[in-house]
C-alpha cells in the first residue's frame, strides 16, 4: 500500500525548517554539532515517549541481564547518539562525493572491492546501527553502480531533495515495494546492492529466525538473491569516533564456500543475523531500539498477523 501524503500546507512548512537546518548545519562547527545533535536528541526521547519505552521494552527483554539503571543509561545515549547522527547526516549529504572519505575512514576496504572484482556483484548489509546513511554515503563513493532500497518519504519536497542529493553519488534508489526485479538486475550487472535487513516485516515477506536471541520476522531478500547469483555478502557497520565515522568491513560470506547445508535461504538468513546481533550485542548503544523489531512473533499474533496478509 502506497503512503498517504501530508497536506501541501504540512509539507511546505516542513521543507522551509529542513532547509533552514541544513544552512545551519553547513555553517557550523563539528563541536556545536555535537552539542545540538545531542539536545536534539534528549528533546526527542522526551517528545516520543511511547517510543522511549518501546525501547526500554526491548531492551530489557533482549538483555535482561542488565539491570534497570543500566539499560535506562543505554537508551539515553543511543537517543543522543542519533540526534548527533541526524545532524551529521545532513552535513555530510551536502559535501562532494569525493571528500566523503575524508570525513569516514574506511577500514578493510578491500573486502568490498575483492568481493566486487569476482563478477557477480556484491550485496553490502549493515543496519540501523551507528551512522548508516554516512555508510550509505562512503559505499557510493568507493564503489559504482550501487542500488539501494528505501521507502519514500511522506512528504513530497523533502523526496525530491534527497533523491537529488542521492542522484549527485551516481546511486540508484528503488521503492522497497518493487526492488525485487531491479535488485537481480543490478547483480547481473556486477554492481552493488545496499540493504538494511535488521527490521521487522510481516509474516508474508520473509521467515522467523532468531535475531538477538528472539525469534524475530526477517526478510530472507539478501539470503535468496546471494544464494541465487552467487553474489558475496560484505558487511559493514559505520561506527562514530572521536575524528569523525570509521566504516568497517567485516570478512564476507562467499556462496561458492558453504557447505550445501548452509546453502538455503533460512541457514543464510540466520548467519547474516547473527553478524548484526554481535555487533548490536558490542555497542547496543548505537543501534534503533525504538523500532518494534518482534512484532508478530508472540503466541497468537503470528496467525493474527498471517490471516491479515490472505
């Protein structure tokens, strides 16, 4: 189902403050960014409070280990943590694709280039973790012919802007309703496809398979598009530091090395959640616990949810 648009009045308004707030933030320091960003985001913990504790709901039922005082310091942090990472996102998306590794070291980079030169394309995998549009940002810079997958905004200024800015890297973006097609495409092609598998979907779009140690709803799109072009999964999470972002490879899966119980898209799904689980499970700080990952998968709600998508 396509997204309702907001009123052409909302829109308007919202497009004058963003554009208002990309000036600022092109105009200011690293330092006032960091100290905005992280006001920004303790405003908003306060504003969405159902989503404050939606995240303190899943965090303790992930980590109950944690105690109460350590799981609140947590979800403090990773509200400041992604108030700085919206502020720098828009600074970076205005800067010129060739400065954009200035500003995000790359580490293990020839993972991904390895992966690029054995002719079948590449599937790159992160999450909603750290700084993943910068990782976005630096992928489209190191690599051509990239694809990546998103869901169009609501509000139809702001779309134009950002598939302008998206257009200046030489990326291609596709609706997430209708990548299919155009994802097998691109790794016939030899190129790049980025994706964010970490959240949930319904029941009809993909299979139950253990995320953090919960069974959790997951898109099973990578694991059937690697396994059927043979593609390598390179991952890579971008992660802040004190001179800016560092975006990590991590040794990729090659299809042609599974053994043949591996080579099925619910063993392929599972490794690849495993990868982001350890990374969430080092830094849980710096990954969207505000989403409802594990919707669907309480007793009851699974078939509520399966009957609901006949």
């Amino acid at each position: 189902m396509s997204r309702r648009r907001k009123s052409a009045l909302l829109q308007r308004v919202e497009y004058i403050l963003y554009r208002a707030a990309a000036r600022a933030v092109r105009a200011a320091s690293e330092a006032t960014l960091r100290r905005w960003g992280t006001r920004i985001g303790a405003l908003a913990q306060h504003v969405l409070r159902s989503r404050d504790r939606l995240a303190m709901r899943n965090l303790a039922e992930t980590f109950p280990e944690k105690s109460e005082a350590e799981r609140r310091r947590i979800i403090d942090e990773c509200w400041r943590h992604f108030g700085r990472e919206a502020l720098e996102t828009i600074r970076m998306q205005h800067l010129p694709i060739e400065e954009i590794e200035s500003h995000c070291t790359l580490v293990n980079k020839h993972l991904i280039l390895d992966a690029m030169s054995r002719g079948r394309g590449a599937l790159f995998l992160s999450a909603h973790f750290g700084a993943w549009e910068i990782a976005g940002l630096a992928i489209m810079a190191l690599v051509p012919n990239v694809l990546t997958v998103a869901r169009p905004l609501d509000n139809e200024l702001l779309e134009r802007d950002l598939v302008r800015i998206r257009a200046l890297t030489g990326a291609e973006v596709v609706d997430r309703q209708r990548a299919a097609r155009p994802l097998l495409k691109a790794l016939q092609r030899k190129g790049a496809v980025v994706m964010l598998p970490d959240q949930a979907v319904q029941p009809r779009e993909g299979i139950l398979v253990p995320f953090l140690g919960r069974p959790a709803w997951t898109t099973d799109a990578p694991a059937k598009m690697a396994l059927r072009q043979e593609s390598a999964i390179v991952f890579g999470f971008c992660i802040p530091d004190t001179t800016g972002h560092r975006l990590e490879f991590e040794e990729p899966i090659r299809i042609d090395q599974l053994s043949d119980d591996e080579k099925n898209a619910e063993a392929l799904t599972t490794r690849i959640n495993d990868v982001i689980s350890r990374r969430i499970a080092e830094r849980p700080e710096l990954w969207l616990w505000m989403h409802d990952r594990w919707k669907g998968n309480a007793p009851g709600e699974i078939e509520s949810e399966t009957s609901d998508g006949q």
